[in-house]
C-alpha cells in the first residue's frame, strides 16, 4: 500500500526564493490527498491518468506560493511508470535536471527517497531542496472500483513506521 504524508510548511522554507519548481511523486502523495479529501483518486472516465484532488492539492499550493510572490511551476510526469520518484529512468533525471536549472528551489512532494532522487539530480548547489510532505506510516486500505471507473479506497488506516512506534 501507499506511504501516508503530512504537509510541511513548504511556503515559510521558501522564503526568498523567486522561484520553484514542484516536483510530485504522483503515486502517494495523490493517494494521501485522494483519501484526506475523501475523494476518488482517479477518475478514469473523466481525469483518465490524473487525480482530481491531487491536482487541486498542487494549484492551491502553486497558489500559497504565488501569494509570497514566488512563481511556480510543476515537473509533470503524466506516464503510469513515470509516477514513483523512486523507480524514475535516467532519461526522466535528465529532463529535471533541466528544468531545475530555471528554479532558484524544488519542493518535493514524495518521500525520502523521492528527496533524494532530486538531490541526487539536481546539480547546482544554489538551488534549494525543500521537502514538502513527511511520511507517517503506511495505508492500509482497500481499493475499490466504483462506477463509473473511479478508484477509490476505503477503510483506510495509517500503520505507523516502525521507527516512529519507538519513538
């Protein structure tokens, strides 16, 4: 099952960029948002490959930031094997570190291993690495398929990391 998030304040850490470049993992922080809102995660007759409430996640946030007066924009990955951060293809690093040339900071929303994918990517010391999101536990959930074609899950419980039960 999918990683559990709770938001960080991504605007305060941004302070005094000019700009950033989000980049989402688009697996479980869009089930995290997806399940918070109580909304489907996909819709596939009417978002087909994109979650609703993860994009209205991703334009408020571009919104908050856009407020302090840092312009924003999102590095997409719109294929299904292109969603885990973690399992990108070099070709995929390439094109971000690309575009995280144009930024002053990234904000990852991912878990630590999507944090360090773009650490490892991004090239330039002068550009800001900020974690947007922190993983709490696992989900445990179950996924259903209601009509018509929305995936959703249900029952969901958060099992907390085993470091985090010690702690």
């Amino acid at each position: 099952m999918p990683l559990h998030f709770n938001d960080l304040d991504v605007t305060s850490e941004a302070a005094g960029l000019r700009s950033v470049l989000i980049v989402p993992c688009n697996m479980c922080p869009a089930v995290t948002v997806a399940v918070r809102e109580e909304q489907p995660f996909i819709r596939l007759f009417r978002n087909f490959l994109k979650s609703a409430p993860f994009e209205q996640y991703l334009a408020d946030l571009r919104s908050r930031l856009n407020e302090k007066g840092i312009s924003t924009d999102v590095f997409r990955s719109p294929v299904p094997h292109q969603w885990f951060m973690c399992m990108w293809t070099a070709g995929r690093s390439r094109k971000l570190r690309e575009r995280a040339k144009q930024h002053d900071g990234v904000i990852v929303l991912g878990c630590t291993s999507a944090t360090q994918t773009v650490r490892d990517t991004v090239e330039s010391p002068d550009c800001r690495i900020i974690e947007g999101m922190e993983a709490t536990g696992i989900m445990n959930a179950k996924l259903k398929i209601a009509p018509p074609g929305n995936v959703c899950f249900e029952d969901c419980k958060v099992v907390p990391n085993s470091c985090q039960k010690a702690a």
